[in-house]
C-alpha cells in the first residue's frame, strides 16, 4: 500500500478537499500544522486519530500537488508563448 492511498478525495467529505482515510482531518490542514513548525509526533500526539504515515502521506500528497500545479503552470506558459527554450 502506498503512503498516497491514505488520502481520499470525497466530494461529500470536507467538500471535496483532499483528506486522510477514515477522517476529516484535510491535508491542508496538516501541512499548516508541519509550516508552523509541529513535527509528525507532535501532531499524532494532539490528533489520536492520526497515524505518522497519515502526517507522513498528507505531505506527499501536497508535494505532488504543488508539483503538479507548478508543471501545468509552466506547459501553459509555453502555450501561451511565455517561456522560450
């Protein structure tokens, strides 16, 4: 099992945001608690509901994301005639 197959996506769950299996706790949610200097300890300590694989795929899943956005940032830029190679 991937660390990614923790994270589901429900329309009918926190209005379709991204979220740790078998919770509401969004991955939003956890990454603000990791930016505001939390270690995956901490965070499994104040939410017993969590795994450190749940804080762990949380934030894979925001790294993808942020990848993702940043590739079709830069493909729409090509198509738009903004970057030159």
């Amino acid at each position: 099992m991937s660390l990614l197959d923790r994270i589901t996506v429900d329309p009918e769950i926190c209005h379709g945001a991204p979220t740790v299996r078998g919770t509401r706790h969004t991955v939003e949610m956890i990454v603000e608690l990791l930016s505001a200097d939390m270690t995956a300890d901490e965070i499994v300590s104040d939410y017993s509901d969590l795994g450190r694989d749940d804080v762990l795929a949380a934030s894979e899943y925001a790294v993808r994301a942020k990848r993702r956005t940043h590739c079709d940032m830069a493909i729409q830029a090509l198509l738009d005639g903004g970057l030159e190679y």
